[in-house]
C-alpha cells in the first residue's frame, strides 16, 4: 500500500516576514494564490493541513471557510507571525492563545496542530513545547538541518514525541506528538532538507523525489510544506527580502502540481488518526 504523506501550507501573505505593524502598507495576494492551492489539491485528490495566521483568518474568514468546506485541516502559525527566538514567553503564549481563538471562531473547529514562524524552534526555544503541549495534539516545527535561517540538527527526522528535559529525545509515553520537516540524509555530510517552499523551488524536482523515495523505504511519510507566495511568480518586491524569496518563483507552481501527482498526500489529522 502506498504511503500516505503530510501535506502543510503556511497560511500567510508575502509581507508576513515583516513586522506586524508593516504589513497594513501591503496590498493582499494571498487569496488568490491559495485558491490557485485549492485547485492543485482538488485535481490530485489532496488534503492538506493549513497552518494559519490567526490574522489570516480574522482578516479573510470566507478564504478560511472555502479550505474547510473543501475537507482541509487548519492549524496554527500563530496570530502575527512571531519569532519564537526573539520575543518573551508571555508574548509568544499570549500570541498562540489568540491564534486559537481566532481559528476556532471562525471554523467552529478545535485546533490540533501548531508549526512555529520560521522554523523558531531551537535550543534556545525549546520551552515553548512545555506551552504546546497544554495547547494541541501535534506540532510540526522542528527541521532537522543546519541552515543560516533556522534548524536543529540532531533532532530527529521522523515522528515521534518529544521530552520535557530534552524536546529532541524521543520519549515513548508523551503527549504531544512531533511531525519533523522532510530531510534526505547524506552520512558524513548531513540532513538535506526537502520538504518544500524554499527548496522546492531551489532543489531539482529529481533530487527532492529521490529523497521522498529513501524515506519511503524506511517506511517513514515525510511533511512536506508550501507557503501560497511560492507560486507567485509576480510577487511584490520588499526592500530588506533576500535573494531567496523570489529564487525561481516562476518554475515552482510546476514542481509543486508535479509533486502532488508523484506522492499520496493528506492532512496532519488525517495521517496520525486523529
């Protein structure tokens, strides 16, 4: 039987790196860029979980209800898109309850998945899974890499639960349940994330389906991730964005309906059961 993957989206706008008080100056391009989502999941029979910025859902509740309506799952990407590095414990719970709140308002769902803003986990951060186990069922925010940007990478790269003294040790009877991002180990050089957005759009399509396929053979489903302005191939220039946020934008919408076509997908809910 074919594995079945995670899918995720990172609901947010091309603007939501900023900080919170810029993003009024930017006209949306969300919308139309998750609906063009919408549709690919459609055509391949995908379900995805949308990890959603509670701002997104305040500000676009009828974008909230069509993925709903279509059979997806929505999680949390917290409400304004904080870094877990750079803010104190009481902003970031403060932010995440009012994620939670706002979701469920608008979906009349429980919320059961969180993925951190940038990938804002790391050993400096790793309080917060004592906050998202009082919170929800699963988290997917931990990438097993080493990058510039973000990662842990000595943590696992495959389900498991993490431990209150040490969140990259597997403990067995925890209550949370950990879905890392999707990597492709190379021994004696290290963990090659594969798992979209960025490196969908700069790896060889060949190359990120080759490291799915190693996965695979270890029975393992792997997490993969889009955010909507990796499609968009007119998005905005932003002064203070790198190179990397608009690297091949104008190929990635291919890859990505080719990925879709290649692999089984569903939503995080869906995958564990739950």
């Amino acid at each position: 039987m074919a594995i079945v993957n995670f899918m995720s989206v990172d609901l947010e706008d091309y603007f939501c790196d900023l900080p919170f008080s810029m993003w009024s100056k930017h006209k949306e391009r969300v919308v139309n860029n998750t609906q063009k989502i919408l549709k690919l999941f459609k055509q391949n029979n995908v379900k995805a979980t949308f990890f959603t910025l509670g701002y997104i859902a305040d500000k676009f509740p009828d974008l909230i209800h069509e993925i709903v309506n279509e059979g997806h799952e929505i999680g949390s990407h917290g409400y304004s898109h904080l870094d877990l590095r750079k803010n104190s414990k009481e902003i970031i719970i403060e932010d995440i309850k009012k994620s939670i709140q706002t979701i469920q308002d608008v979906t009349g769902k429980e919320v059961l998945g969180f993925r951190a803003p940038f990938f804002s986990i790391n050993e400096k951060s790793f309080w917060v899974f004592d906050v998202l186990k009082k919170y929800f069922v699963y988290d997917s925010s931990v990438f097993p890499v080493k990058t510039p940007l973000y990662g842990i990478p000595n943590a696992p790269r495959t389900i498991y639960s993490p431990t209150v003294d040490n969140p990259i040790r597997d403990n067995k009877t925890g209550n949370l349940i950990e879905i890392p991002l999707a990597t492709h180990r190379i021994p004696a050089y290290g963990n090659i994330p594969i798992a979209g957005g960025f490196y969908l759009r700069f790896l060889p399509y060949s190359y990120i389906k080759y490291g799915i396929k190693r996965n695979h053979k270890k029975n393992n489903p792997v997490m993969m991730y889009i955010h909507p302005k990796d499609i968009d191939p007119q998005m905005p220039k932003i002064q203070g964005y790198n190179w990397y946020y608009y690297h091949n934008l104008k190929n990635a919408f291919e890859k990505f309906e080719k990925l879709l076509q290649d692999f089984n997908f569903s939503s995080a809910k869906d995958v564990l059961k739950l």
